[in-house]
C-alpha cells in the first residue's frame, strides 16, 4: 500500500505541515484579529465622543511629553480613507512634529492593506479618539466609551474590565 511506503514520507510530511500551517493561518485571522466595531456616520454618541476626544487631546499631547513609567501605551486612534469611507484604526504614537504625527498600527486594519506593526505618518484632523493606558488603567478612549455603551450592560462592563476602561456617565 502506497501510504506505508518510505518512499512517500517526505510527501507526506510536507502535505502535513503545509495542512497545520494552513489551520494556524485561519485560527490567527478567526481570533487573533480585531473584528472592530462599525459606527454610522450619522451615530450621535460616536460623533460626540470624537467631539471629546479632539477637545482634550491637550492632555494627551502633553502626557506624551513627559516621561512615562514603563509600560505606558500611548494610543491615537486614526481615520484612513478606505472605499467609499473611512476606516479608524488604533496606533501607538510615537512621534510629533509641527508637521506631521506618526505611529505603529496596534492591529491589522479589515479593509486597508496594512500590516499591524506598520508605521504610517497622518494629519492631526485624522485623528478620532486618544487613550493612555498605564498600571492605574486607561484614560480617553472616548469611542470605546460610546460603543461599550451601545452594548447590554454585562458585556459592557466585561469588555470594560478586559481593556481597564472606567465606563463613565
């Protein structure tokens, strides 16, 4: 029987291998990617949550200045232009001029080709929320506010939990 033939290991090994890679690619994209969240632009309670976050971004600005205990994450949340809309997206800020602001995308964008970890440069009107997350927990992240609050309030306060956000009234 052509299975139990030594001449047909390496085929089989390599069928074998190439069958566990292609599993461990749809388990990463099923789990490991974030599904987002999609918001009308007509959506009151996202509008004015990007409202909020551009009124203190200030704040943020001026935090990213100062040194910060390890650990800190500095995020922008970015709107890029994708079809006929527009697709934000977190990044890990990491530099400012009077020009031009740049990060790294925190995860892979669904509708963009970009690869987490890739760096882009934006324009201070691209930006839609900013957070600060530390050991005491995270500040901003007035949009994951406004969505957490569109949930049923046990998943709310559960993803809460999972992401250290202080729901707010």
């Amino acid at each position: 029987m052509f299975l139990f033939d030594p001449s047909y290991r390496p085929i089989l090994i390599f069928l074998a291998v190439l069958g566990l890679f292609a599993l461990f690619r749809l388990v990463r994209q099923r789990w490991f990617t974030d599904p987002g969240v999609d918001f009308s632009d007509d959506d009151a309670g996202h509008r004015q949550a990007v409202q909020l976050a551009r009124a203190s971004l200030d704040e943020f600005w001026t935090a990213l200045r100062r040194p910060a205990a390890p650990g800190t994450e500095f995020g922008l949340k970015i709107g890029l232009p994708a079809g006929q809309g527009t697709e934000h997206v977190w990044v890990l800020a990491d530099g400012r001029t009077e020009s031009s602001q740049s990060g790294k995308l925190m995860s892979r964008p669904r509708f963009l080709r970009l690869r987490e970890g890739e760096r882009i440069q934006f324009e201070p009107d691209q930006i839609s929320d900013w957070m600060i997350r530390d050991a005491t927990g995270t500040r901003g992240a007035y949009t994951i506010q406004a969505m957490l609050r569109t949930l049923p309030p046990h998943e709310a306060r559960r993803m809460a939990d999972e992401q250290g956000v202080v729901l707010q009234d």
